[in-house]
C-alpha cells in the first residue's frame, strides 16, 4: 500500500513504524473472513481492512471525526485477521497507534472518558476491585435479571503445596483473577507440583499493564510492566545462583502482553535487555505441561463431555491453538468439536463494558457453538473468557487446569 504521512509523523518512530505496517497490506481481503465484527456488521470499515483504510487516512493527515473513533472502537483486537494474513501485517499494533494517536485528534464524551478513567483505576488493583466484588455478591439477589448475570461467580481461595522442588517458575496472581477466580492459579500450583515444580507468585507483581495499554494509555501500561520487571528481575536475573526457569502466566490475556514487553519496552535503556528476557521466559501452562512427563500425573477423569473455548489470546496473539486441547485428549477427557472456534467470544479485555451490545451479540454466537456438542462442562484458558462465557453459560464453566486438579484430587479419594 502506497502511504503519504502526514509532516508531524515523518521521521518519528511511531509514524515509521505505522507507515512500515501499513507498506505490507497488499489488500486481499483475506482478513474479512474472520473478522467477527465485519461477519456481523457486514460493513467494509468494520472490517481489519476498512480500519486500515481509516488509520492510513488519518496518518497522512486527513480529518478524522467520532465516526472514524467508533469503526476503531469496535475492534476487538482479537487478531484473527492477523492469523489469516498471508502477508503477515501486524494489525494488532497498528490499532494500537490508530487509536492513540485518534484519541489526540478526536475528544471522547465525557461518560466515555469517566467509564474508562474508572477501569484504569479499579481493574488493574485487585485492592480496589475486592471490595466492590464484595458489595456486588450482597447486591445481587435484589438486582434486576440483566444486571444479576454480570456479577462474577467468586471462588474461594484454594490450599496451596509448599513442596520445594529444585525446578521452580514464576506465576502472576493477576488482577481480576487474584479476586475472583483464584483457583486457576490454585490448580496450577497443584498440578506443577505433581510435575517437580515449585511455582512461586512475588507478592510485589502487579497488572500485566494490557488494561492501560489497550485503553490508549500506553505510558501508563509501561509503567505496570516496568514494575513487573523490577519485582520479577531478582527471581530471573541470569547471574543470580538459582534463577527461575520461566514465568508462566495462566491468563491468557495477560500472557500474551507479557510476551510482547520486549516489543513494548524496546526503546528504553534500562529496560530493554530486562524486558526482552521477560518475554522469552514467558509461557502459557500449555506450553510447559507439554513438555512435561505426563504420566506421573494421577486422574480420575469423570465422565464428562468438554467444550473447549480457545482464547483469541491464547490461538490469535500467542500462536498456540489446538496445544490445550492436545493435552486434555492425551490425559483422557472427551472433547465436543466446536464450529468456528476462531471467532472470538466477545469478551475482549474491557470490551465486554465498553461495548455490550457487540459483546452480547458474539458471547450469543459462541454459546450456541459451544452448547451444540451437549458439554457437561465449558473449558476456557483465560480470565476474562471465563467471566464472559459464565455469565449467560447454562452450564459450569472452568479453566481447564482446573479441570486436570480436580482430577488429581479424585484419584486421591
């Protein structure tokens, strides 16, 4: 694609780093296809293409209006079209730049900036966001029915093993994980232990930084990763006596923006070698179980028929489709086969809030695939997904390692 930038952006590492992106679409079309937004709305600029058309528009310098910011909006950054494009554009990242640079160019309404001033302030600070869970779950019984469905189910947290192995990694408690599902990291802990691995959680870690950073605050998201790196660094340090051999990061979500603080943090001095090493040493639980000795593992599998939902950050961002499934089969759990399991559940981060009715729309399409295979049990790998697909689901709802722990603790009986 031929690009004209516009004079403040020639020169700068963001408007060549765009203008880079933008060179390397060659327009097929491709994208279009598996594009949830675009497969609804069937309009061209609520499709990966359209939206590049809008940025390149706007880069080269021509006016942009709230129109424009509602077509980037309802991106869900899932980045199917990314595992779609024979080209190979990185669109994630440049509607990462789109919509910051729109929102300098176009003032959102005020009930749009207080609704994403609140999610910056609360999600990421599991001390803020426990205390209105808690108020949430007394609220409950008297609220309406559509309100009612969007209290999270809260988990009690779970015992964890204190068996230190001489393996040992790093976990990340997350933000609304910690508060509300803390039993991923539970099951987690309990199945590396069966594997020889100590998993150890620093108390200090805090958000990934994706709330800020997918919210256009991207110095603010920067600031979330530094801290991480900082609490991380003594437990990865390469010099130290025993580093920790990776962090394995069970929300998906999360997973996949840790492993691009190399990218994000590539120009900072003090951080960069810091955050590259971050992202290599970052891993789904997939990615470790795999490579682990499977067998040593005691179950008890109840019969029961699964529907795995694969995250859009786990298949789209992080490459790693079909890789959970692998291992449930291997373990002995029956899997349902689910009809375009590429299409995204419409959770998305903040999504979900900031646009219910889309969001609705596509958590509808992905229940219906999931429930056609008659599951006893939903399976997801990512927080968000998990909230999402609960809150409508007429069915349990569970990360799939907890899956696996309550197999363990069956065989234990």
């Amino acid at each position: 694609m031929q690009t004209k930038l516009a004079d403040e952006l020639k020169g700068t590492d963001i408007g060549e780093e765009a203008n880079a992106i933008l060179r390397s679409c060659v327009h097929c079309g491709f994208c279009s296809a598996t594009c949830p937004t675009y497969q609804e709305l069937g309009d061209e600029l609520d499709s990966p293409r359209g939206r590049i058309y809008l940025i390149k528009q706007m880069l080269e310098g021509s006016a942009v209006t709230t129109k424009t910011q509602i077509h980037l909006d309802r991106c869900l950054t899932c980045r199917a079209c990314e595992t779609t494009c024979p080209s190979g554009v990185k669109y994630g990242r440049l509607i990462e730049i789109g919509r910051e640079y729109l929102d300098k160019k176009v003032v959102r309404s005020l009930p749009d900036i207080i609704t994403r001033k609140m999610l910056r302030v609360v999600l990421p600070h599991p001390q803020r966001l426990r205390p209105l869970i808690k108020m949430s779950q007394w609220l409950k019984p008297l609220l309406p029915p559509a309100l009612k469905s969007k209290v999270p189910v809260v988990q009690i947290k779970t015992i964890q093993p204190t068996t230190n192995h001489q393996r040992k990694m790093i976990t990340l408690a997350g933000c609304a994980q910690s508060v509300i599902k803390p039993a991923t990291n539970g099951a987690a802990i309990k199945i590396l232990d069966q594997l020889g691995i100590t998993l150890t959680t620093p108390p200090t870690a805090g958000c990934c930084g994706a709330v800020s950073y997918h919210l256009s605050k991207h110095q603010e998201g920067l600031d979330f990763m530094r801290h991480n790196i900082d609490a991380w660094w003594p437990l990865i340090d390469p010099t130290s006596d025993a580093p920790h051999e990776a962090i394995l990061v069970t929300a998906s979500g999360c997973g996949a923006m840790i492993k691009e603080y190399g990218a994000a943090l590539k120009d900072d001095p003090n951080y960069a070698d810091k955050a590259a090493l971050v992202s290599a040493l970052t891993k789904d639980p997939c990615e470790v179980v795999a490579n682990e000795e499977l067998s040593s593992l005691k179950l008890n599998i109840p019969k029961q028929k699964i529907a795995f939902q694969t995250p859009c950050t786990l298949q789209h961002a992080q490459q790693l489709n079909g890789r959970v499934e692998a291992i449930l089969i291997q373990l002995g759990f029956e899997l349902t086969s689910i009809a375009d399991g590429h299409l995204c559940c419409g959770s998305a981060g903040t999504y979900s809030i900031l646009q219910p009715k889309m969001s609705q729309t596509l958590l509808d399409n992905k229940l219906n695939a999931l429930m056609s295979g008659k599951p006893d049990v939903i399976a997801t790998a990512n927080i968000g997904c998990h909230m999402h697909l609960e809150s409508k689901s007429g069915v349990p709802v569970k990360h799939w390692l907890e899956l696996v722990a309550e197999a363990m603790e069956a065989a234990d009986l």
